[in-house]
C-alpha cells in the first residue's frame, strides 16, 4: 500500500511516498481503508520526535482518520465490511490502509462527508472536554480564546456559543478574525506576532483585559502558548479557568503570583489521555457533538484539502499557524 512515509526524524520536507505492507487485523482489531485523514499539530512533533509517542521508523503520520472497513478481526462484533468510521489513531493516518482497535472506531454517518468525517475529532472533542470538563463553562460567563481561528480555536468559538457565553476570539489577522465571527464570536481581536518584551507583553495584557471588560474573562482557551500566555491571564477574571491546550508558540513560564491574586486556576487539558480513562464520558461528548453538528450549532471547517502526495504541504502549513480552520488530506 502507499504511504507518506517519515524515514528520518525532520520537518515535512523530509516525507515521501513510498510501499508499507498491507496490516491484517488482530484480535479486537479493523482493518480500514483511509478515505481522509484530517492534519493536525501531533502530526508536526511526531515527524520531529517531539511527540510524546515515537514510533518506530518507518511510520506514516497523520492522527485523525475517516475510512470504511475493509476487514474485521476476530472477537469483533458491531463491525462489518464496508461500515464508514471515524477514529484518532495517533499516526499512521497518511496511508491507504490502517489497523485500528474496533473500541476506538467510531460511526460516520452516511450524510456526512469522509472529509468533514476526518476533521471532527481532535479539535471538537479536545474543545468540548476543554470547556465543559475543565473549564466548567457556564451561560453568561466571558470565554477568550486564543488562536481563534485554529481547527481547536474555531471548535472552542462554535462550542462557546453553544453554552450560551461571551466569545472573545483573539487572533493574528484581520481574514482570521473574519472567521472567528462567521463562526459566532461576539468579539474578534486582532493581536502582534510575538515574541514580545515588556512593553509589548503590558500592552497585549491591556488589550485583552480592555476586550474581556472590568470583570476579566472567566474561561481562556489557549491552544498557543508562548508569549501570548501570561498576557492572557493577566485578564483572567476572580476565580477563572485558564486552560492549557497547546504550544506552537513554544511552552510558557507563568508568573505563579498571578494565579494567587485572582484566585484562579491553571488547568491542563489532555484529551486523548481522558479519553483513554473515561470512554463513557468522552462517548456522551461525542454524541453531545454529533447532536450539535445536527443542531447546525458547529461543523468542521475545512479550509482547503490535499492529494497524499502533498501530505508534507499540509503539514508545513500548519507548522507554519497560517491554516484557518482544517487540512485534510484526501484518499479517494
């Protein structure tokens, strides 16, 4: 079979098509036939060896999967050839074919596209495991979201408004403030590319703080991190929740004093691992997401897509936080 594949660790230069061996299912295991596979950030570390997971090489990336089964492993049930799925398998997405576990699959509907399919997942399930679970969002309450117009940014928009808060999108652009509010912002702010010394730091802290009002912002989402972090809590409201998402910014150090002066709490947000722990809970959310999908409330918003052999283009694109919303690679 074709695959994207990573021989040696470095960027998105570095892959190239090339033959594995067609997998044959296990015990509990589907053997699925890659239709789409969504790209996101896991995909740029795990070429790199900065993911928490380094498979062995040669390996094709790609985390977010929509497929059908093409064979079924023993002691599957629920399963047949030909049922359309969706599923995070880590890596090994840019390919034609994976081997997944059955318990990790999850049905597509027949009205929904295996584009669309392959961008739901990671940044919709992250999201509502963010604000829900860990951020306890409520009706009313002030959300500011970092990196607004990110395939996780535009999800915590969209999922912001469905709880019924005050959505402040901060972004990078004037195009990509533009989405956030086609997404149903209520607010969108267009913030400078760090890094920042003190002066810039103060001065971005006082656009945020003057955008989330007197009282601050009672949840912050930030899928970025870097030099945007501690600006952003400074604006954190008494007893807020700031979320840890990602880092394409780079990891921050936050200043600890300030989390005692607002009473406030740092919270980490690890969906794939919560899923792994608790599968009924992140099961509901995924039902609770596609209800909403159906609602019209939120919907994958796939900016552009890619033949296999542009995978490595997908990739660069989103290393280089130029993407608005998702990338998917297509297989058809």
């Amino acid at each position: 079979m074709k695959a994207l594949l990573s021989q040696a660790p470095g960027g998105p230069e570095t892959l190239a098509i090339g033959e594995l061996p067609s997998p044959d299912p296990g015990p509990g295991e589907l053997k699925v036939r890659v239709r789409a596979a969504g790209i996101n950030y896991p995909d740029v570390l795990i070429i790199e060896d900065r993911y928490q997971f380094k498979p062995p090489r040669p390996f094709a990336p790609g985390s977010e999967i929509a497929g059908e089964v093409e064979a079924v492993g023993e002691g599957v049930n629920g399963w047949s050839i030909g049922d359309r799925l969706i599923a995070v398998p880590g890596w090994g997405g840019l390919a034609e074919q994976i081997v997944i576990p059955a318990k990790s699959a999850i049905p597509l509907p027949a009205h929904r596209s295996f584009t669309d399919g392959a961008a739901l997942l990671l940044t919709y399930a992250t999201s509502i495991h963010a604000l829900y679970d860990r951020g306890r969002l409520k009706a009313g309450e002030t959300l500011l979201v970092l990196g607004a117009a990110g395939g996780v940014g535009l999800a915590a928009v969209e999922l912001g408004k469905a709880r019924r808060a005050r959505v402040i999108a901060a972004v990078s652009s004037e195009d990509k403030a533009q989405a956030a509010r086609e997404a149903g912002a209520d607010e969108a702010i267009v913030y400078p590319r760090g890094p920042f010394d003190k002066d810039a730091s103060k001065a971005l802290a006082q656009q945020f703080k003057a955008a989330a009002g007197p009282s601050g912002a009672d949840v912050i989402y930030d899928p970025v991190g870097g030099d945007y972090a501690e600006p952003a809590l400074r604006a954190i409201a008494w007893g807020g929740r700031y979320l840890v998402v990602g880092f394409p910014a780079g990891i921050p150090k936050l200043s600890l004093n300030l989390t005692l002066l607002k009473s406030c709490n740092v919270c980490g947000v690890f969906w794939g691992a919560f899923a792994a722990r608790d599968p009924e809970a992140n099961a509901a959310h995924v039902a609770t997401l596609f209800r909403l999908w159906d609602d019209g409330k939120i919907g994958p918003k796939v900016s552009a897509t890619y033949p296999l052999e542009r995978g490595g283009e997908a990739i660069a694109a989103l290393a280089a936080r130029s993407v608005i919303g998702k990338l998917v690679v297509t297989l058809d």
